[in-house]
C-alpha cells in the first residue's frame, strides 16, 4: 500500500487519546510526513513551546478570525492549489482581534 501525505494538516492541540503533540512528532518521524506544514490551534500559551519543539509549522491562538487561519492556509498551500476554491463556513464567535503566533 502506498502512503499518500495531506497536503496541510490543522489540529487542535488538545485531542483525545493522542493530543496534538504526540501526533506532531509521529508525522514528523515518518519519511512520507516529515515536511507536511502542520497548523496547531490551541488556547493554552503554555504549549507553544511543546508545540513548536515537535515541528509544529505555525501555532494559531483562540479565539481566531476565520480570516487569518485561511490566509495561512493559502499561505503554506502556495501556488499549488490554486485551482481549488477554499470555502469557508459563516464564522461565529471568533474575536477580530485574535491573532496568529508564528512558530
């Protein structure tokens, strides 16, 4: 079987079972993975350290403006996708002011 990488992964830190950490560090360890940009979301300023010494890409604080997370979306994604039309859900409850917090 052959593994096909994702182009950009976005998870939450905090995670069941696996949190986003752990998981950071399993793709980073296998070939197929290891350049993959990995976006963590998180609310807790005390992870970013964690977040960033397992190869987290960039790390978004919440609340963010669903705004800010799509240009980095298309940011990490490049010319690559541009073809591809990124669709956006109403957002609700992000405040405007949030910021992103480049690893």
């Amino acid at each position: 079987m052959t593994e096909v990488p994702p182009d950009l992964v976005i998870m939450d830190i905090a995670m069941p079972r696996m949190d986003g950490v752990e998981l950071t560090r399993t793709l980073r360890g296998r070939p197929a993975t290891r350049q993959v940009p990995i976006i963590a979301v998180t609310g807790e300023q005390a992870v970013f350290r964690r977040a960033r010494a397992a190869g987290c890409t960039a790390i978004v604080t919440k609340p963010y403006a669903a705004d800010d997370l799509l240009a980095l979306v298309q940011k990490f994604l490049g010319r690559r996708h541009e073809d591809r039309q990124i669709v956006t859900a109403p957002w609700t409850g992000a405040d405007p002011r949030a910021h992103l917090r480049p690893s």
